[in-house]
C-alpha cells in the first residue's frame, strides 16, 4: 500500500536527520522543514518497489530511498533560491528561504546533499558494501553535472530562447528524469540484480514515467490553482520559457504523457517478479491531479 510505504519513508527520514539540541539547530530546522513537508515521495516509493520486484528486502532498500529523497530536497530548496526560480511558496507554505532566509536554506540544501550520502552507507557491512557502492555512484552520477544539476543549468540557459522541444525532452531526460531513473537502479541494486537487461528495463521505465510526469506538470501548471498544486503556477511562462503545453497544446500533451505512460508499464516485461505496484503508479502518476 502506498500511504504505508509512505509513512514508512517518512519515519525513516526522521530518523536519519541529526539531533537538533546543537548550535547549529537552525540549519537541521531547516532541513527537516523541507524534508518532511510531505509530497508523494515518489522517487523512494520507487525504489523500494523495484528492490521488492527483484526479491530485496524493505531494511535494505529503505536507506537508499530516504538518501534519494534526501538529494531531492535539496534539489527544490535550491530551485526557490532567488537565483534560480525564485518561488516563494511549495507545497502550500513559505518556500525554504522565505521562512529561514537564503543564507540558512542554502546551506539547508548543503547539508541534505551530504547527509544524503551518509545516509547511503548505513548500514554498512560486508553483505552489502559493493551494493552500497554502487548506489552512491549511481546516485552522484544521476544528481551531478550530466543529471539533475545539468538539467538545471539548461533549464536557465533556455530562458528568452526560441522554444524547441527537442531541447526541453534533453532538459526534462536530466532535470526531472535522472533522480526518478536512479532510484527505480538503485532499487534493483540493492537487491544485487546487476543484470544489464534488467537494469535497462528499469532505466526505460524510469525515463518513460519521468517524462509522462513533467508533461503533466506542465498541465498541471495551467489548468490547475496555486492552492491546489501548493506553489505558484505560471511561472515558467513569465520566465519565457518552453513547456509541453505551449508547444503541443493540452490534448497533444495528454497523449503523450499516456504514451510514455504505456513505454513504462510495457517496460517492465523483462521482469518476472509481479509487477502490478510499478504498473499502477505509472498509471497513478500519469492520472493525478495535484
């Protein structure tokens, strides 16, 4: 059930965020103000799905799904700054620096980033140390430079240009996809399946379901109120910048997004394990509202 795995997540997180009784309780109070504001915690959901498909246990998984969410965080604590979106609100309250002020949130999303790859070798032991490896390296590769934060920095250099959707499927593979793929891989690995075929299957379903849900962002984005969504609406367009919708209108987007949709779930042939909880949070995801 997702509202258990959820709530499991969420306990989790709790648990792996320093102790506060410190002098530097207003950056861990504004760590856990991001961190636990709630959301659908996608990105962990998935990997412990894909860990379950492929026979891994939750204990094992759990750390790397809270480190993924961890990074994340980060992530939309950054992307509020005023140097980048400038976003006062996320979900439903004060964005980050709004309510402990830039320097604070900054290094908020700092100490996220690293606590992150603490987080990844909990646990540690001679069972899992090549698994727990092998996470963080996929975790670095998909958030760094070429993933995420490459993402990001073609998000800025897009602003003012003429609009080209080639660019912004490249954009969205990185800025959105990449932390969606790395835990759907991070899944399997900490299951110890390296098998290539298996772990293609879960990239593609990665990528299919990152795509089908920026492009109902970008839906959301227009149809939708900013007491709905949570946070300001509209802002990609005052910015100037390209989205699924002011490229291919709202039914052609709509198709599309069911289409990568229907890749992922197709996707997940190659595994043998029962894989209706990944076929229905495609499907979840690629319906929601919010």
């Amino acid at each position: 059930m997702s509202q258990n795995d959820i709530a499991m997540i969420e306990k989790a997180l709790e648990g792996f965020l320093p102790n506060d009784d410190c002098l530097e309780k207003s950056v861990i109070d504004s760590m856990r103000y991001s961190l636990m504001a709630g959301g659908k915690r996608v990105r962990p959901r998935l990997t412990l799905e894909f860990s379950r498909l492929c026979g891994g246990s939750d204990e094992e998984a759990l750390p790397l799904a809270c480190a993924l969410e961890m990074i994340h965080t980060y992530s939309l604590i950054h992307d509020d700054l005023p140097c980048m979106d400038d976003d006062d609100m996320r979900r439903g309250r004060p964005s980050n620096h709004k309510q402990f002020g830039e320097a604070v949130a900054l290094l908020a999303g700092d100490a996220l980033l690293t606590l992150a790859f603490k987080t990844v070798f909990s646990g540690l032991n001679a069972d899992n140390a090549v698994r727990r490896a092998k996470c963080a390296e996929i975790l670095a590769e998909f958030s760094g430079a070429r993933g995420m934060i490459g993402g990001q920095i073609i998000d800025l250099a897009s602003e003012g240009k003429p609009p080209k959707l080639e660019r912004l499927e490249i954009m969205d593979r990185k800025k959105t996809g990449c932390l969606i793929k790395a835990g759907c891989l991070m899944g399997c690995i900490s299951a110890g399946v390296y098998d290539e075929e298996c772990l293609d299957s879960a990239l593609h379903y990665g990528e299919s379901i990152g795509l089908a849900f920026q492009i109902i962002d970008d839906i959301l984005d227009v149809t939708s109120t900013a007491q709905q969504l949570g946070k300001p609406i509209g802002s990609d367009n005052e910015q100037n910048k390209a989205t699924y919708v002011s490229l291919l209108g709202i039914e052609k987007c709509r198709n599309l997004a069911d289409e990568y949709t229907d890749k992922a779930i197709k996707s997940l042939e190659k595994f043998s394990g029962d894989t209706q909880p990944l076929k229905e949070l495609a499907l979840s995801l690629a319906k929601r509202k919010i």
